[in-house]
C-alpha cells in the first residue's frame, strides 16, 4: 500500500542540518507526549475525560520555535493560544525552566494546568489564556500598561508584546473591539501572529477569507504580512508551469486542500491538476516528484517553515502594530494532520508508537533533552541565557488612608462621592492619587468624572493639543499628555476592563503597583464580565465601578435599568463587591478596596453607584472619633445598624439607593407601634464570607455577623434592593428568622421614581406591607 500524506511523519517537519529543525522536532515530540501521557499512560480512576489538543499544538510548533528560538528577548512578552499550551510547557522543559516531574501532571489536580495560567503553572507564562478572544487581546493592554508604567513610575525596559492566535479566535467581537480602537494603531510593540490552520472544533472552515482579514487589519492601521508558502513549494512556483500550480493551490476550497493532506501520493497526483485551464501544467510541474518530495511539498506552509518565518519576522517595522498571517496545518506532522475533526482526537497507542520511530524517540522513556554538546542543545542553552529574566523588586503600594473626613453635601448622589473622593486624594494623599488610572468607555462627564479629568489630564502616548482650552463654556478640559491618569477608549466595554486588568497587574509584571479603575454604565457590566473575570484570574487587580445602577435610573428605561449585578458582585471570585448608601460610604469603600491593590494578597472590588440624591443627614454618622471609626469598619466589613431597637419587631435591611424607603418604612411602622430595626448592608458578598466561615467554610472574619444582626435582637426581616431579591435572602438564615424578600426581577419601565418602585414593590408601601405580614 502506498503510503499516505498523513502517514509520512519525519519528512514534512524538515531536516536540513538546521539544528532549530531538530529542536521543533522534539517540542512537537515532547507537546504531543504530555497529552498522550494525560489520557493514556495515567492512571484514571474516574474514568472522565482528561482531554488535550495534539492538532492543535501541532500547527504551532514551528512558529513558537522558531519565535521562542531565534527572536525573542528577555524583555519580550507572549499570550499563547489556548491549546498550544502544552507546546509553552515543552519549550520551557528544554530551556531548563519546567522540570521533568511536572511534564507528567498535564490537567491533573496541582499540574500543568489545561491552558496557560500566570497564577497556577509552574513554569513561566507571560499572559493567561483559556477564554477565546479575551487572551489574545490582552497584550495590547499590556502594552497600555507598560507605556504607562514608564511615563509615570519609570522604565520598565524595551519588548513586544507578542499574541500567538488561533484563526478560530478571530471570530470573536472582543478582538476587533481591540483591533479597531483608534489607539492600538500608535502600538508598535503589539505583533500577532495568526495561526491559520483554516479549523475550528467542528469542521474546516469553508470560507475563512484570509484576503478579507487582511484588509480589515490593514484599515485598522496594522502592517500586515502574509506567510503563505514554504521554500519547497516556492521553488516548485518557479518551475514551468509553477504559476498554475501556485494559483490552483490559492483558488482551492480550504476543504479541498485539507483532503489532499489525507491523501496517498498517487491520489494526490490524481487530484491536484484539477480540471482547470493549468491542469496540464500543474501535472507536469508535479510530475518528476517522487513521492516523499511530493507528500512534503504539498504540506509546506509557510507557518512551517522557518526561513518564511524568519523573513516575516525581519519585516516588522515597529513603528504600527504588526500581523503576521501563517498559514498552517492543524495536526502538521501527526497522523491526523488535516483531518476534518481532528481538534480534539487523541493519537492511539499505535500512533504514538509509530511517531516516536518516525522521530528517533523512545515511547518508553520520551522526556529527554538535548545533550549539552550537540548544536541543538548549545542553542537551547544560549536560549535560556538570552531570555533569562532577574527576579523583579517589588515597590510597596503606599498607604492609603482609611478615612479622609471631608464633610459632603447635604443632599448628594453616591455617583458624585466618586469623583470628590478622587480629587480628595490629590490634596490630601497625592503619593496615592499619583498611582490612581482611571478608564472609561466615553462616559467620563456622565459618570462625573469631569473634575478628576481636568485635574490629572487625559494619558496617550504623545502631547495632543486641547482646541477647546479657550472656550469658556467647556467645562471638561481634554488635556491629552504622557503624565494623564485618565484613560479614555471607545464605546467597548470588553476594552475597559482588559485594560485595567493588565494595568492591575503591573506590580507582578514590573514591580509597580497601580490603582485602576474602571467606570461604565452598571447594565453593561454584565457584557464586560468575562474579560475582567479573566483579568481577576490572571492577576490583574482592579476596581470597576458601575454607576448609575438599577431601576432608580428611572427615566433611562428598561435597557439601562441593572437587575443582577448585586448577585455578580457577590458571587465573582476574587472581588469584593460594595453598593454604599451615602456619600461617605463611597470614601471608605473605594479607599478600602485601593488598599487591597497591587499585592500579592491583593483583591479587585466592584462598588455599584447611584444617580439618586439621598440627604446625607440620613447617615446619622456618628461624630465621637471611636464611634465613627466603628461606623466605618462595619461599613467596610459589610453592614451596620442604622436605626436600633432594644427589642425589634421587624428587622428592615435594605441596600444602596433603598435606604430612603427603608427609614421611611420603619417610621411608619412606629407610627403603628411596630419596632422596627434598620440595617444598612454595603457588601453582600462580604456577609455571606462571614456566613460562610461561621459555619467552618472559608475562613473570613464574621465578627460584623454579631455586631450587626446578634441573635438577642433577631426579628422577622424584610430585605429590599434595587437588584434581584436573592442577592440578600440568605440573611434571614443567620438567626432562622422568617423574612420577606424584595427587589427587582422584571425589566424595567421608563417613568417617575415613585412609580417604578411601586412597579416592583420597592417602594415604602410595599416595604410596610411586607412588614405587616411578618409581625401579624
């Protein structure tokens, strides 16, 4: 039987003495034996699916050698495409930086984890990966960061900042929300190269457009390159009859060029020519071939070839981002190369036999590395000398203070606290407002950032002239300087938070600590969330603010009214979420979540806002120092006793913007001789941890568990939010206590606040309803 493209292993992987041939050789040996090892060799009691992807490390084997190899620099930094991860691990092993135990671990409980993880692998990985599209957009906000940490903290040396991309990725919106940000066009650093294996998990994608990609990358303002062809096919183009052959192989369905991969010389012979016009001289261009020659020169891509690569790579100009379109094979030098479903399909013992003879391995004993003395294993050594980075001295974030004291108006919004606490820190701690970002997708004057605007300036990465600097009647001055503090991007919410993820992330990356945050409208946090859930896994530690919130933005309708968010905010991982009724609230929250930034031991917080004016005397803040000291450590810690009773009939607690209605409720049902408590809860989240380690789950404090709701003072509770009920039942579980669960769970309506609180039962009725059928 002949043997079949698929089946020819060694040849199509190159051998021309170069010793980064051999090296790719065995990063495609090594990427391959880490899953093979996960599924096969392990044991597997449970008998659930381990899962890997060979193909999909396959098509990036000689891209990431050759990058890792010949290109890059210490100070460079990578996002690897999700699936390639294995490939990450392999060339980290042979640059001594991964040892042997861990090649054995792939997605086993402490291992190698499924995709690349800054926080969780033991090798190192520049850029989590794992949500499609988020990854491979995060180096562009790194590079913001960097660009930032240099102008304002100091340098943080020279490097790309490289994202290997998965041709399937580029289908997700978040990468062109990236792409087409007028910003990222003045981002030299930023080099993607696109795996284009013309795959997804299903199927071979018919109609993947490279021209098409091209052109969209190339209006965004990026410096395109195209890696079509390897130098085998490139010197069949040259033959007689080799511009037939060049346009039969572009002008094919992708689906057709993938069959060819599956197919035995003679049938490649058969089909190639076609029965176009250049049939005749396609077959003749082929047909002094011999077989192996053949079999390798239909696969020769230029993502597998490193003289293509390494001519790409000289193109770059550094002065616009780059993209470097490889296309490639997915499966390139296994048995399953080009198979239509080969995405997740794992080599048979058989195969993974057969590929060790093929490359010279042992299947017994395949973890081994290049011997010192080999040209292979100088360059693996000179690698990690170049590449070798000195562990980074990490500058403490200065301290922030808890309490700044400033009297607030006598009626105002919590949204407004936001920029007052800001500008407050600019007088009173200025080494703190000194590290203070602040992003916003074009809400900053809506979301009264204005003042702090024109305080600090508008970052970017050139002076830009304010034309607007001698008009009186502009109150927002858009000053745009390298020392702004303010970062402004288009309507995209998936940038905002990619951004203040990596920029909460510069104390891991080069030591310097940053406060971001982020401030967009409360509904769209729902869109941004897994982009920052992702920053929060990855590291980044920041702030995202959500302002105005709920249906109490009344006029804006049911698009603009948040319903779930205070649930997001208490279920999100890593996050500490807050909703403060009153203005000095917002002080002592957002100053408590900046403590929490830019260490090791650090915490992200969300604080969702309101545009609803409430009077500040409501707060009843306490004025004896010690008292209002308390005050604002259970404000901090989650909760706090707004109206006492030595023994109440109804405990009322109520959140954020519903604290009116709450201490209006409780006076009239005095009035009708029922002693009603008043809670103020300002962190759901942070109740329930206390809940949570009282019962031996977690190890939270819960000492704010009985300062605020002590089980001598438990009552029938009604709970009200401007958000979905459930996010506070849990409290009536604290002391067993029957409760009344009220919020929003409809849409909301457009119309005067009174109206649409009594649309969804938050209105103060409602509430004395509630507690009447509680105490009767």
């Amino acid at each position: 039987m002949s043997t079949t493209a698929s089946e020819s292993v060694a040849a199509p992987l190159g051998d021309d003495g170069d010793p980064l041939d051999e090296i790719a050789r065995h990063v495609l040996w090594l990427s391959t034996a880490i899953i093979h090892h996960a599924n096969v060799i392990r044991p597997n009691p449970t008998g659930l699916k381990v899962g890997g992807h060979q193909a999909s490390c396959a098509s990036m084997v000689t891209i990431m050698t050759s990058l890792w190899f010949e290109q890059l620099t210490n100070g460079d930094r990578v996002s690897v495409k999700p699936h390639a991860s294995p490939v990450l691990h392999a060339i980290n092993y042979l640059l001594g930086s991964l040892d042997e135990k861990h090649l054995t671990t792939l997605r086993e409980f402490g291992g190698l984890q499924s995709y690349p993880s800054r926080a969780k692998d033991p090798d190192p990985v520049d850029y989590s990966t794992g949500s499609v599209g988020i990854g491979a957009t995060a180096p562009i906000w790194g590079a913001f960061a960097r660009r930032y940490v240099d102008t304002a903290l100091g340098t943080t040396g020279r490097g790309r900042q490289y994202s290997l991309v998965g041709d399937a990725e580029l289908d997700e919106g978040a990468v062109w929300e990236a792409i087409l940000d007028t910003s990222v066009s003045e981002l030299g650093e930023i080099v993607w190269i696109v795996d284009l294996n013309r795959q997804s998990l299903d199927r071979v994608v018919p109609n993947i457009a490279p021209g098409r990609l091209s052109a969209m990358f190339s209006a965004a303002g990026w410096q395109v390159i195209t890696v079509t062809f390897g130098k085998h096919l490139e010197a069949l183009f040259e033959r007689p009859g080799g511009p037939a052959l060049r346009t039969r192989i572009l002008d094919m369905p992708n689906a057709e060029y993938q069959r060819l991969l599956r197919c035995s010389p003679d049938e490649i012979r058969l089909r190639l020519p076609g029965d176009g016009p250049g049939a005749s001289d396609v077959a003749r261009v082929i047909a002094d071939l011999d077989d192996a020659e053949l079999v390798r020169a239909i696969s020769n891509l230029g993502g597998h070839d490193l003289d293509a690569l390494r001519a790409a790579y000289a193109q770059i100009d550094d002065t616009r981002p780059t993209v470097i379109i490889a296309y490639t094979i997915k499966g390139r030098g296994l048995p399953t190369q080009g198979h239509p479903q080969n995405h997740s399909s794992l080599l048979t013992v058989e195969q993974f036999d057969q590929l060790a003879t093929d490359l010279g391995m042992d299947a017994t004993s395949p973890w081994h590395r290049f011997d010192d003395e080999t040209p292979s294993g100088q360059l693996c050594a000179a690698t990690a000398r170049r590449l070798h980075r000195e562990p980074i001295d990490h500058v403490a974030p200065p301290t922030v203070p808890t309490d700044i004291g400033r009297k607030p108006p006598a009626t105002s919004t919590t949204q407004a606290a936001l920029g007052r606490t800001l500008l407050d820190l600019t007088r009173d701690a200025p080494e703190v407002a000194a590290r203070v970002v602040t992003c916003s997708p074009d809400v900053s004057s809506t979301t009264n950032l204005a003042g702090w605007l024109n305080k600090v300036g508008v970052w970017s990465t050139g002076e830009r002239r304010n034309w607007f600097d001698d008009d009186g009647e502009t109150i927002m001055h858009w000053r745009e300087r390298p020392s702004g503090q303010h970062m402004e991007l288009g309507i995209a919410e998936t940038n905002l938070v990619g951004l203040i993820g990596e920029l909460g992330a510069t104390w891991s990356r080069w030591g310097q600590p940053l406060f971001p945050i982020g401030v967009l409208y409360d509904p769209f946090v729902e869109r941004a969330l897994e982009p920052w859930s992702y920053g929060i896994y990855a590291g980044g530690q920041s702030i995202l603010v959500g302002t105005p919130a709920g249906v109490t933005l009344a006029a804006e309708g049911g698009a603009h009214q948040s319903i779930k968010t205070p649930s997001i905010g208490l279920e999100q991982p890593g996050c500490t979420s807050y909703e403060p009724a009153f203005a000095v609230e917002v002080e002592w929250t957002l100053l408590a979540s900046m403590a929490r930034l830019g260490r090791p031991d650090g915490r992200s917080a969300y604080l969702r806002l309101s545009t609803r004016p409430v009077q500040q005397s409501l707060a009843d803040v306490p004025t004896d120092p010690a008292a209002r000291e308390r005050r604002r450590r259970q404000v901090v810690a989650g909760a706090y006793t707004l109206r006492s009773c030595a023994e109440p009939d109804v405990t009322i607690v109520a959140m954020g913007a519903m604290v009116t209605e709450a201490l209006e409720a409780a006076d009239r049902l005095t009035d009708l001789d029922i002693a009603a408590e008043v809670v103020c809860v300002t962190s759901a989240g942070l109740l329930f941890e206390a809940l949570q380690a009282r019962s031996g789950h977690g190890d939270a404090e819960s000492w704010i568990l009985d300062q605020v709701f002590p089980a001598h003072r438990a009552a029938p509770m009604v709970t009200v939010l401007d958000g979905h009920p459930h996010t506070l039942t849990f409290l009536s579980t604290i002391n067993r206590v029957h409760t009344a669960a009220l919020g929003v769970s409809t849409f909301g309506q457009v119309g005067a606040l009174p109206d649409v609180y009594r649309l969804h039962g938050i209105d103060t009725d409602s509430i004395v309803r509630s507690a009447l059928d509680l105490t009767s």
